[in-house]
C-alpha cells in the first residue's frame, strides 16, 4: 500500500505517522517536506520513508505524488485550499480501477461561526452538533464564511461514484505530547499555559462559559490509523464522500474550567504567586493573542458518533485536566522558569 502523507513534521501530522509507522511498517510512505532540516528530521526517524521537497503551493509535486499513492492523509493545513484541489486532481488521473483515498485533516473551529457572526465571546451555547444524524448538515448546512468551510467544500465536491473516495476528520481542542519528530505542542491549551506564565496569572475570556470538545493527540492518531487501515482494504467499513465526515472527541470541556485548572497548576509549581484568574474582554485578550478571544472564547462543541459506530475508535488516553500539569510545564521551561539540574548541582541555584 502506497501512502502519501503532507505535514509529517506538524504536530497532528507527526503523532498520526508514527502510529501508522508503528502499526504497519511494510507501507511504502512518501512524504512532503519543506526543507532539508525537516526532511532530516523525517529521515532520521523513518529512514525508509521517501522524501519528496517542495511546499503546499508546489502543486505540479502534489499533483505527482497523489497520482503514484492509494492513500494521501493532507495534515498539514485545514486552510489551503489549492493543495486539495491539487491532491484531488492527481488522485482522480490515476491509472487503476480502485479509487484513490484521501483523508484531509479540518477542525472543530468551523462550528465557531454563529459565536464569531453574533460577536459572542466567553457565553454558553447550546447547539451540539454530530457526524451521524446530522452529518449533512455537516455537507451542505454550513455557510461558506465559517472557518475551514472553504477547503471542506472542495473535499466534499468528491461525490460518490467519484474515483476518489474522501474523508474529512474534524478534530476539537488537541492537547497531549505528540510523538512525532517535530512539532510535539499543540496550540490552544499551551498558548493559554504560556500567556498565564507571561501575565503571572489565569486568563479567563469574558464569563467563561465557552464550550469545546477535547481529544488527545494520540486518540486522534488512532482514528487516523483507522480510516488509513480502511482505505488499504477497499474502503472497509468506513464510510466516504457524503458521510466521509468524522468528529473526534472524548467529551467537553469550558474555558473558564480550564483557565483555573491552568492557573492553579502553575502556582502550585511554584511558577504563579498565586492562582488567580483575572477575566478580560475579547479587545484585551487580542493585544495579548490575536487568536485568543476565538479559540478561548467560542463555543465549539460535538458528538463524534461515526468513527465509534463503523470503526471501532474509542478515545482512551487521558484526559486533559490529567496533562495540565505536564503542559504548564512544558511552557514554563521554553521561557526559561525551570532551573535545570545542572544549575543546581553547580550551585548556581
């Protein structure tokens, strides 16, 4: 089974390579790198894994590449539109009378857009969507300014009959050390840790009542895992293009929760004075992180029912009040708070 793979040294990228490598290590894998540094990051750990140059704007390369494999998992950005379109193309001239794969990865953001419309920052909202019931709703129900709809609307112009068969994985808040070779932090919960560290105390958007979703990096490298191991059987019992959508959660979890849970954890390692938590407008926590009043602030909130019906998945790392403290830490030694062992030995500390 040929395997094309983009985002290999991303962080949901990464996790979800070396589950695939671990399980199957008979995959012939390609796999698109920048530069030489990321293509030796790659090869040191994989080094039976092709590497191809190039960048998402090299589309003559995807075009390429997509055409050789059975399988393309896009990581690398839910936002570029011409990669998919040129991944598509190439999959769709290939010369076999199986269809292509494609598992193109989007996020749990696209549910933002009647907080982001209204200008509702830090307010519960009710609505939860699903991937089962209401999975067209997930097709054609979203309007086109949401985020991420662009792209997800040239995965889902793959019809069924189509010689490509599509999959869309829309995870939440990710959180959990990756194990890939590069990027191992994800965005939401580190960046909160690291503002916290950085104002010396939690930060909290508006009431914060905000819900999202949460999955571990590694359960979401499990589905991955699934869906690719689908795909290499014909398609198996997954489903693709009109129901090709998949959720992928291990329950809810509010913001402001989670600012405590933040704030509590770095003072305890001695890292705050306290664990105060101050609750700023949308306006004050732009200055600090212009994505902030959104990924903090939003609801985005789901049932992933589909992957646990046809596939089997069932997230079982632990779960993110579990790995706050290991976070916090991980943000508080990039800014240079943790003293180090040699320090201390030195008696410099």
């Amino acid at each position: 089974m040929k395997l094309f793979v983009t985002g290999s040294t991303g962080y949901i990228g990464g996790d979800a390579l070396y589950a695939i490598v671990k399980a199957h290590p008979e995959y012939e894998i390609t796999a698109l790198v920048r530069n030489t540094d990321k293509g030796a990051q790659i090869a040191a750990e994989y080094p039976k894994i092709k590497l191809v140059y190039g960048d998402l704007d090299s589309s003559s390369l995807l075009e390429e590449e997509s055409n050789k494999a059975d399988v393309v998992c896009h990581w690398a950005d839910a936002d570029h539109e011409a990669s998919a379109k040129a991944i598509i193309k190439g999959l769709s001239a290939r010369q076999s009378e199986k269809p292509g794969f494609l598992i193109h990865t989007s996020g749990t953001g696209i549910l933002m857009y009647t907080d982001l419309d209204q200008q509702m920052f830090g307010e519960e909202a009710t609505r939860i969507y699903d991937d089962w019931e209401n999975v067209q709703e997930m097709i054609t129900g979203i309007p086109d300014h949401a985020p991420h709809r662009n792209v997800d609307k040239v995965i889902q112009s793959v019809r069924e009959g189509h010689t490509v068969k599509s999959a869309i994985v829309c995870p939440p808040c990710i959180y959990g050390a990756g194990r890939g070779p590069g990027n191992q932090t994800s965005v939401q919960v580190p960046a909160l840790a690291r503002c916290t560290l950085q104002q010396g105390h939690g930060i909290q958007v508006g009431a914060g009542k905000t819900f999202w979703t949460q999955v571990h990096v590694h359960d979401l490298s499990d589905l991955y895992l699934k869906l690719v191991e689908a795909a290499a059987n014909g398609g198996g019992s997954a489903t693709w293009n009109d129901e090709g959508y998949y959720f992928c959660e291990a329950g809810d979890l509010v913001w402001g929760d989670v600012a405590h849970q933040v704030a509590k954890s770095a003072h305890k390692q001695g890292f705050l004075k306290d664990d105060q938590v101050k609750q700023y407008s949308p306006e004050e926590v732009k200055k600090i992180v212009s994505y902030g009043p959104a990924l903090w602030g939003c609801n985005s909130r789901c049932r992933a029912i589909r992957a646990g019906k046809l596939l089997g998945w069932k997230p079982s790392s632990p779960s993110l009040k579990e790995e706050i403290d290991a976070t916090v830490l991980v943000e508080a030694k990039k800014q240079g708070l943790v003293v180090g062992h040699a320090k201390i030995a030195a008696g410099e500390a």
